[in-house]
C-alpha cells in the first residue's frame, strides 16, 4: 500500500483520465521506479511515496519518461550549486518570503484546475535581493509543492507575473544565462508541469527584454507566456474571483498567505537541511559523463545586462 494523500474525485478523475495513473497500480510503479534508483550508482534520490508519485505524475506515468526527469532533476541541481547548493531556511529566505515578492494562491483556478502563483515585483527590493535570491526561493516552494500540492502535480502550475513597478536596478541585475538554466530546469526535471505564464503591466522597456528571455527558453515553453496590458485583459482569461483580495480577487489577502507560507517553510528546515546529501556523482555514472555544457549549453553566451 502506498503511502499517498487520497485524492479528491476531480483530481482522481483527471490522474486517471489525463495522466495514465492506476491507482491499484501504483504501489508497483512506485516500487519498479525505487529499483531503478538503487541501481543507479552515481545517483542518491529521495524516494518516500509522495515524493516519487509527483514525478511519475508529471511524466503521465511513463516510467522511461520518469527515470530521465529524475536524472534530470538531481543532475541539474548538483551542476547549479549557486542555487541549489546553499537552500537552507535562513533569515534571508524567510525575509523574503515575508515581503509578499512570490506567493502561491490557496484556491486553484478551479475544481481540480491548476495552482495559481503571483509574482509581484513591486515588493522585490533589489537593493536587498538578487534575482538569484528569488529563484532559489521558488525552487524551495516548487520543491514543497511536489510532496504537498496535489492541484499542481496533477493539473500543473500558472505563473502570474505583475511587473508594474519594475526598476531600472532589478534590470541591471538581469542574468540571462541563469534565465536560461532555469528555463531547462522547469523543462526537463521539474514534475510539476508549467501550464501558462501570465504577465501584466508590463512597461514598454520591458518587452524587449521578455522576448530576449523567452528565446532562451525551450520552444515548449516559450509559447506558454502571454503578455497583458492591464489586469482587465488578464481578467478575460482568469477571472479576478481567483486573484487575490489585493486584485480584486477573493482568493486570500497576500498577508495572510505569506504567513502561512513562513509556517510552511519553517516546518521544511530539517528537510532543506539534509538537501546536500542528495545528488549525483559523474564520476561513478556509466558511459559518458554529463556537464553544463551537455545540458544548458556553451557556458557565457549571456551575461548581465549593462545599463549606464
């Protein structure tokens, strides 16, 4: 018997319809990909229940689909140690999350539908935080959400981007090469799938700059981000009852959420805490060795915009 959170109708209807899961089924799956693991010497992997099912979820329950999206996940994040390398529950992050910046919305968009997340950059102070900070941030939440958010594993993930008071600081700070990383990142090892990104507000000087960075990312996604003038145009696409009350929405005050967030990432320390005993070791993976470069690309390519 697995050990998995039961799943309301909708999502088991949509598990069983959309991706592939039996549910007598997959105690078995679960099993044969645990195996795979133990076999693979240069790999170290959780593999509670709960954990493993979101990436046998996003992967529609391929098990050859899910072996590379585990192999893609820890080998990722052992070739990002400027990221991964350093995710601990210290007074920066939860500072972080306390400025509102990234939030994930209680109510999905929907019975069963996507987890809704909103990114507000009018509370990103880059003078305190990089943009570094904020990724690792999320990739803590994202990383929360396979082993809790059953709505995202199942349904997947729409980003909301507000970039209304952007600075001319936070552009200079802009790194297109970690842009690029983390694209590949969401693409080939996250199993929570992205579904949309929704920008709003977006200034003039900043399309240019969104079109550079959507070219950097794997086809797939690039034709998952769509741009608004205002919240009115969003509205017409997600209504506003799921945004939050901050938006005219009912689906939560940004402060309340926040907090519990805070909660969320306290009760993950010990876990963000035994991060580094995960991970891959090429020297101990047959055949051929992978690097960065096998996996992003020429390392350089992009620096840091300048701005005078």
């Amino acid at each position: 018997m697995a050990d998995l959170r039961p799943l309301s109708d909708e999502l088991r209807r949509i598990a069983e319809t959309e991706l592939n899961e039996v549910e007598d089924r997959v105690p078995a799956d679960l099993e044969a990909l645990r195996d795979w693991v133990a076999k693979q010497p240069y790999l170290k992997a959780r593999q509670d229940d709960q954990f493993l099912v979101g990436f046998l979820r996003g992967c529609k329950f391929s098990l050859e689909k899910t072996k590379s999206k585990l192999d893609h996940f820890y080998t990722i994040k052992t070739l990002m140690p400027e990221l991964f390398g350093s995710r601990i529950v210290d007074e920066k992050n939860l500072e972080l999350c306390r400025t509102g910046t990234y939030v994930r919305l209680p109510k999905p968009w929907g019975d069963g539908g996507p987890r809704l997340q909103l990114t507000n950059y009018d509370k990103f102070d880059p003078k305190k935080f990089k943009l570094l900070d904020l990724f690792r941030y999320q990739t803590m939440l994202s990383e929360q959400a396979i082993r809790e958010d059953d709505n995202s594993n199942i349904s997947g993930y729409i980003e909301i981007i507000d970039m209304a008071k952007l600075s001319l600081s936070f552009f200079a700070q802009l790194d297109f090469t970690l842009i690029k990383k983390m694209g590949i990142f969401a693409e080939k090892a996250q199993p929570t799938r992205l579904k949309g990104v929704h920008l709003i507000n977006c200034p003039k000087e900043g399309v240019a700059l969104l079109n550079l960075a959507k070219s950097l990312m794997p086809s797939k996604l690039q034709q998952r981000f769509h741009v608004y003038k205002n919240l009115e145009q969003l509205n017409k696409v997600i209504p506003r009852e799921y945004l939050p009350e901050e938006y005219g929405g009912s689906n939560g005050r940004i402060a309340d959420i926040q907090a519990e967030a805070e909660k969320q990432l306290l009760s993950y320390k010990s876990y963000f805490a035994e991060d580094s005993q995960y991970g891959v070791d090429e020297h101990l993976r047959p055949g051929k060795r992978v690097s960065a470069d096998s996996i992003f690309g020429v390392e350089g390519s992009f620096r840091k915009l300048d701005i005078d």
